[in-house]
C-alpha cells in the first residue's frame, strides 16, 4: 500500500514558478514509474510529464513531457526523501489545474503514450492546486 501526498500548490502570476512536491509513503520510488497529471474544470484530465526512475544508480532515469510543457517544466526524483518533484516555470494561465501524483509500480515497457496515459491504472494522491493569473 502506497500513500501519495501533493504539495506546494498556489496561486501565481504569470511567468512565475512552483515547484510541486509528491512524498511516497509505504512503497519506495525507486524503480517505479512517478508521474503528474492535471485537470482543469471541463477539462480531462491529461499528463503533464514523468518519469520511470532506475533502480540502479548508475543508470539514467527516463522521463517523459507532454508537448505544451516540455522545457518548462522538469521532473525530478529524490530517492532519499522518496519524493518526486516537478519544477514548472514560466507558468501560463493555461496551467491552471489541480495537479496530481500517480505511482505505478513495476511498470511494462514504457511508451510516452502510455507515460502521459491519465487512463492507465495507477496509485493517486489527493492532488494539489495551481492557479495561474495573468
């Protein structure tokens, strides 16, 4: 059983950064898939961006962006805390969602599509707030 708890959520102006932190409890990240997803009112849901985090140190985590936030946003792993982190600048009001954690552990092959896939069975966290003024 795994807990996922979001944080570091709020309001912003444009242009600005968040960086959004999700704390694993009961399982660790390390060798699993993380992920972040959001959806925005009379919106679907959609991925925003992921990571698959080696087990082994020596190699290179994988990660994964949707189109609209690739080289604004970054995903980021701290094993040692188990958190997953993603760093959003340059922020649009076009961000404005709740943002939310999944976990899926001992993942098949990854795919981008499958990554970013918000219908793919996974463990969720309670989600955390963005807003983005102009």
């Amino acid at each position: 059983q795994i807990q996922l708890v979001e944080s570091g959520g709020g309001s912003v102006q444009a242009g600005r950064s968040l960086r959004l932190s999700c704390a694993a409890s009961g399982r660790t990240v390390s060798g699993n898939y993380m992920g972040w997803f959001r959806q925005a009112p009379g919106k679907e849901r959609e991925g925003v961006a992921g990571i698959y985090i080696a087990s082994d140190t020596t190699i290179r985590d994988t990660t994964y962006y949707a189109d609209s936030v690739k080289d604004r946003f970054t995903i980021s792993r701290d094993n040692a805390k188990n958190t997953v982190y993603l760093q959003m600048n340059s922020l649009k009001p076009e961000d404005t969602a709740m943002y939310y954690c999944a976990a899926e552990f001992r993942a098949p092959f990854m795919t981008k599509m499958r990554a970013l896939d918000p219908r793919v069975p996974r463990d969720w966290g309670r989600g955390t707030q963005v807003t983005v003024s102009s």
